[in-house]
C-alpha cells in the first residue's frame, strides 16, 4: 500500500523516536532553518502580539524560537509524541515555561480541536510539501470559520511550472511528484485553492530550505 508520505506508514514515529532520529525526520538543517524562515516571518507580518499557531511543527525546529516571539503559541502535529520529544530534549527550561506542554495537540486531520479561537497567525512550513492537494484544501477550509481572528497564514509548497506533468527536479536538487511524496503542484493550482477556501495567497520569490516556496494568504473579504 502507498502511504501519501512515508510519516503515514504503520510505526514510523515510534520507530524514528526508538532510534534517536526526532531531528532527522523533520528534514535536519537543525540551525539553518530557523536562521531563513524566522526573518521572513517578521518580514511578513508576525509580531509579538500575535496568537501564533503552527502546524506541523514537527519535533520543534522552529517551535523552540517561535514560543518566546510571540504571545501564545500553539502546534499541532500528526505525532504528539514527536513534538514532546522536541519539547524534552530541545528545549530549555525557560522555553519549556514558555511552552505548556497542553499547548502541543495532536492532528492529523486539520481539524484542530483544543486549540483556542483566539488565533491570529498560522503557519505551516514544510507540511504540504509531504501531502497532496486535498489536504492543503482540508486544512485551509477549516481554518476559515475555526478561527475567526485570523488574519494570515503562511505555507511552504513545492512548485511545477504551468502544465508540467510528472516528476520535476526543484531548483537544489530534490525530484518531486505530482501523485505521491515529495508532492508538488503549479502556483495556479495553489492560489485556486485558497481562494475556494476564502483566501488571497501570494507566492514570494524566496530562497528556501529544499526550494520549497512560501506563500502568504490572507481572508478575502466578505
């Protein structure tokens, strides 16, 4: 059976959490991701009055920053045995105090329960490169009417020029695939689904981990 990621496969976290590897799965670039995207989330508008939510956020590669930026953080992954792992080995003693362990929730279907409605940022970073399309599509739907002061979100995908069809080497090396993991899709495709889920996206020309693109969407007004 092909899983739409190897993260979905029966036993991969507790295995990748038996053999040490919680900064291996995330991707690694263990400093250096931290050192791109924090910039660029402050260039795009997060400041530390935001109630930041982040989704996907792993074994918190960005997480362990993101909690003292800001004035509440929340992460959702699909372990919450790996965001625990982050949270113990990762994290000192005043970021643990910045960071509740109640706060890290797992999900694994967008649906975010137990988060608060008070959210106003979202971020995604390196989560739909590892999915198809429907879940980039479940996962705006449902911030929509969930959060009601959100104002943006930003997200990671990897991209395939207009009307391409199969794999597609991005621009450091890494082969993607329209119909299984690592998965891309075109900016049209991208910004059609935010838009069906009530968003204005955006694509920014920046250099990112892998090449992935970052993307910043917005509610459309009613």
């Amino acid at each position: 059976m092909r899983h739409p990621s190897p993260y979905a496969a029966p036993g991969f976290y507790d295995k990748a959490l038996a053999d040490g590897r919680h900064r291996d799965i995330v991707g690694g670039r263990w400093e250096e991701t931290p050192r791109i995207v924090l910039p660029l989330l402050t260039r795009h508008g997060l400041t530390a009055k935001d109630h930041l939510l982040d989704i996907g956020a792993g074994s918190l590669r960005l997480g362990r920053h993101l909690a003292a930026m800001v004035t509440a953080y929340w992460a959702t992954d699909a372990s919450r045995a790996l965001m625990l792992k982050g949270w113990e080995t990762e994290l000192d003693d005043t970021a643990r105090h910045d960071l509740p362990q109640d706060h890290l929730v797992e999900d694994a279907a967008f649906l975010y329960p137990n988060i608060p409605d008070t959210i106003t940022f979202v971020l995604a970073f390196a989560v739909f490169t590892h999915l198809p399309a429907q879940d980039l599509h479940t996962a705006l739907t449902n911030l929509r009417p969930r959060f009601p002061h959100l104002r943006r979100i930003i997200f990671t995908l990897f991209l395939a020029p207009e009307g391409h069809h199969g794999p597609y080497r991005q621009a450091d090396g890494v082969v993607t695939h329209p119909d299984r993991f690592p998965w891309h899709m075109t900016e049209g495709k991208a910004l059609s689904i935010s838009a069906a889920a009530g968003f204005t996206a955006t694509a920014h020309p920046h250099r990112l981990p892998r090449g992935q693109v970052m993307f910043t969407a917005e509610p459309t007004a009613p």
